[in-house]
C-alpha cells in the first residue's frame, strides 16, 4: 500500500524510537503511487530513530521520501512522540479506514491498526504505540520478528536465486533444509520431504498422499480442530463453523471424533487424561463399525495440541491408542504439528512426549519465521505410490524461504531456544496458576493447560456454548476472554482468543527474555484483576 521509495528509520534494537513529523511541504511529485486520489494527497510520517541515531544522509532521505500517500494519525503528528504502550481514544486512521474500504471482509482483524515494524518480541503500531506481542503472527514469528541471522539468510538468499519452481529443478536452499532437518524428526522412518506454502496446502497434501497410498477415500479428524480454510483442510476442520458457513456441501468422506478435552464431555477439568483417552478410543471403535470400516478409511488425523479448539495437549495414551488402531487396520495417522511443532511445545516436535511413530507429518508456522513455508513429511514406501507429477505447486518450497527456514535451525541449536521454551514455560504457568489460586479470580477461571509456550487459560462463562453448556456460571461477567484481550492491547500487550468456550492463548516468541514474560505476565494479571472486578 505503501511506495517503495518511501523509508522509515528505526532505532536499533532495545532503543525506543520516536515518530518524526513529516513535512506536507516536501512531497516529489513523481512518486509513485498506488492509492487512490483521495488518499494520495494525505501526507504520511516517516517514523525515524531519535535525532542523535540519525546518519545526516539518513535524515536526507527520510525528508526526500515522504510521498504523500498517506496521512500520518493524529496521535503521531508532532515531531519528537515517542512511542508509547498504552492505547489512546481516537477514530481510526486513514491507512486503517482505507484498508476498512479495500479489504475483503471476509478478513477479521483483533488489532484495528497499521503495524509498521516488528523487533524482537514488540511491535511498532503507526499512532506510535509500542506493543509486547504474545501472539507471534499466531505461532509464525517464533524466534521474534526480523530476527537478524534469518533476515539477512533471506536477503542473501535473493541475491542468488528467488524462485526456482520445484517441478523443474533442484535448487540448493531445497535439499539444504532436508538435510538439517532429517536429523530433527520425531522417528527415522520419516524420510520423503516436500515443501509447501502454507499449513492448509501441506494438510490438503497430506489428504492426498493417503488416499493414494491406501486406495481409500475416508478420513477421520477430531472435534475442534483447525487444519486450514482452503476446501480439503476447511472439511476436516471442526474448531467453528464460521469456515464453511454457507459454502457447503464440503468435501465428502469426512467422519468427527471426540477429543479428549473435558469440557467436551461435560466432566470437571480435573478428569484423568487417561479416563477422556478412554472414552475417545471407545468412540472411535464405535465410528470404525457404525460409520466409515476400516477399508473405507485413509487416515486419522490430529493436531498433537489441539490448537482453535483451545490448547490442548493430546494425552500419550490417547495419541498411542490412535497408533495401534491404526496399524491394526491399516489407517495412516497423519499428525499435525502446523502450530505446536519446531519447538512451540517445548521439544522440537509435541509428538515425541508420546513417543508415537506418525506416517505423515505436517508442518508450517514457525518452519521459516515468518516466510512462507510449508512440509510435508512421511516415509519413502508411502510417498513412492504418488505418480510422478501428481504433486507441485507454482510456489512450492520458495528459495527465499528455505534459506530462511534453513537459518531457523541453526539459530535454535546455537542459541539454545528450545532451554529457553522449558525455562519460560514454568515461569508462565508459576504466573497464571496463582491468578486460578486467588480466591477473588478462581471462580472465574476453570483450567490452565498447555505444553511449551503454547498455554491457555479457559475461563467461566455465564451463558456458555448454550443452554447445555454443563459449566455456565451465572455469577461471572459475561464475554471475559475477549474482554481481557481487549484490555491487554489497551495496555500494551496484543494476545488472542482462541475456541468458541472463553479461552485466551499464549504464543509468545520461543526466544523471549525473563523480563518481556514477566511484563506480559503483569499486563495479563492487571486486565483478569480490571475486568473481573468491573464485572
């Protein structure tokens, strides 16, 4: 939306920058444009380090470069603002109105803002506020926005070669990753890689690769979860209906299994794993003689966390009764691992807490920090029955994006990420374990779960799901999950909602430090006090 001749300059890291007011006077009239006329006559700050963090030919630039595209917000229009963290009333900007105008609204968005830049574990919002942020693009920028080392992987990367189409040749970042990322897998068997885009392409992929190998067609996926909104990935989605709302009938040949969650089954969130593994287990046999036989079925397929649907670690025994019925009947057990793998869980993949062996594994998110990148891994004897040329996508395994990915690993080896995770994710749960032991908030909270850095906390509700909803409590404030999320940006902090219960997620970066967990942490304890007591 922005030209590309326009520069914003920042201050390098763990320094505060400051908008500088652009001039409306110093506006080159050749700049290119591709806003419409009613917004190209509005000026746009260019958002600069302090002065003394100014090269005098930076500073030249940056005056040469305001083109006039866009206005800066009024919170933002005098020179020297620094950025602050907490939010200000004021009616959006003319980059958020134009984007309200020209987006499809079939997008949601949780902050109404322009985010200009990102460092490290904050982002850096366009009316000057600077934002801690536990949301990491939903589980994508898990080593921290524009991490150094995978940024400059990446610009290297496009001074040799961007994009080679995979379905003509080899190109070097490619085979590189296979071969830092064979070492990694959860079992060896896990030998045939190919490269995608997003995780709804790998899942679709993955779909395919199934049907073909065992000459069937059903798949079974679980309640709750997400997999994707393409067609195939939408299908086998469960997490809420707003993904195939008025565009059915879906792909066929889908059956849902109960997952092993309480609040599915009404039971109190101290229920054993083992006792809802059960459970599970028994429906699934009753799914296998009542609604799709085993040689009418493909595959089972499971996110090792269940993301949308809540944050909910799969129990190993469960996943671990998936994989003999599996190799009882001769189903393939496809694991997803789009969100909580490559160390989110706190072990490179969530899989390897059950020790199970997955026949095809799909993975996406934090693979290439923030670039596009995709994978769909399984074993040479399963991929061998695909014919030649039945796989392949225009941008499939993009260059750029390898390289990056390739960098990832490097960067959690040498920097020792995954201590980190397991480091930071008992000082989060030590946090939001004694918000549930505070007398004055543990009615309003029912569970805090997860594995790793990806923690939820699931609070009560006065109307629930519906009028069936076993654990409606009348006496708490209604909607306390996206009120509390709400509050948070207001203080500085942007983190999420997840599920159709109240459930508010914790994604931050893997590589966060001590002091950015505790502030959020603080932030997080200070909206839970406000609202509760605001009812």
């Amino acid at each position: 939306m922005l030209s590309a001749a326009r520069v914003i300059q920042y201050a390098p890291a763990r320094k505060v920058p400051c908008a500088v007011a652009a001039s409306a006077s110093v506006r080159p009239s050749a700049a290119p444009s591709i806003c419409p006329k009613s917004v190209r006559t509005l000026t746009k700050t260019a958002r600069s380090t302090r002065s003394d963090h100014i090269s005098p030919q930076a500073r030249s630039h940056q005056s040469a470069s305001n083109n006039g595209l866009i206005s800066p917000h009024p919170a933002v229009a005098t020179a020297g603002h620094q950025y602050r963290t907490m939010a200000t009333s004021s009616s959006p900007s003319p980059s958020v109105q134009f984007g309200e105008k020209y987006v499809t609204a079939g997008l949601s968005r949780s902050l109404n803002a322009v985010v200009e830049k990102g460092e490290g574990s904050y982002l850096f919002v366009e009316d000057g506020r600077k934002m801690l942020d536990f949301t990491c693009g939903i589980g994508v920028t898990n080593l921290g926005h524009c991490h150094p080392r995978i940024s400059a992987a990446a610009a290297k990367q496009c001074m040799e070669v961007v994009h080679m189409q995979c379905s003509i040749a080899f190109h070097p970042p490619y085979l590189k990753l296979i071969e830092k990322v064979l070492p990694l897998m959860p079992d060896p068997s896990l030998n045939s890689f190919f490269w995608w885009n997003s995780g709804s392409e790998a899942i679709e992929a993955a779909i395919k690769i199934a049907r073909t190998a065992t000459g069937r067609q059903n798949i079974i996926s679980m309640q709750g979860a997400y997999h994707g909104r393409t067609f195939g990935a939408m299908a086998v989605t469960k997490s809420k209906t707003v993904y195939s709302e008025g565009v059915h009938p879906l792909m066929p040949g889908v059956y849902t299994l109960p997952y092993p969650y309480w609040h599915h089954f009404g039971l109190p969130p101290s229920t054993p794993s083992s006792q809802l593994s059960s459970l599970c287990l028994a429906q699934l046999d009753l799914l296998l003689k009542q609604q799709t036989a085993p040689r009418d079925t493909a595959a089972i397929l499971i996110e090792t966390v269940l993301g949308e649907g809540g944050y909910i670690p799969a129990p190993p025994e469960f996943l671990r009764g998936l994989r003999e019925v599996c190799d009882k009947h001769g189903i393939l057990l496809i694991i997803d691992e789009v969100q909580c793998g490559y160390g989110r869980a706190g072990k490179q993949f969530a899989i390897e807490y059950s020790g199970v062996r997955p026949d095809i594994m799909t993975i996406a998110k934090g693979l290439a920090n923030g670039f596009p990148l995709s994978g769909v891994i399984s074993r040479k004897e399963i991929t061998d029955k695909l014919k030649a040329g039945s796989m392949g996508g225009t941008y499939a395994g993009n260059a750029v994006a390898c390289a990056a990915a390739c960098e990832v690993v490097d960067v959690m080896r040498e920097e020792k990420v995954l201590e980190n995770v397991n480091e930071r994710s008992q000082e989060l749960f030590t946090a939001l374990n004694a918000l549930r032991n505070n007398p004055k908030l543990a009615p309003c909270i029912l569970d805090v779960r997860g594995q790793g850095l990806m923690v939820a906390v699931e609070f009560a509700s006065p109307v629930g799901t519906g009028a069936h909803d076993p654990f409606v409590n009348p006496s708490v404030p209604k909607s306390l999950a996206s009120r509390i999320a709400k509050r948070c940006q207001e203080k500085g902090m942007l983190i999420l909602t997840t599920s159709v219960y109240e459930v508010i997620r914790f994604i931050p970066p893997l590589n966060i430090t001590k002091e950015d967990l505790a502030k959020g942490c603080q932030i997080f304890k200070k909206a839970v006090e406000e609202v509760v007591r605001e009812g």
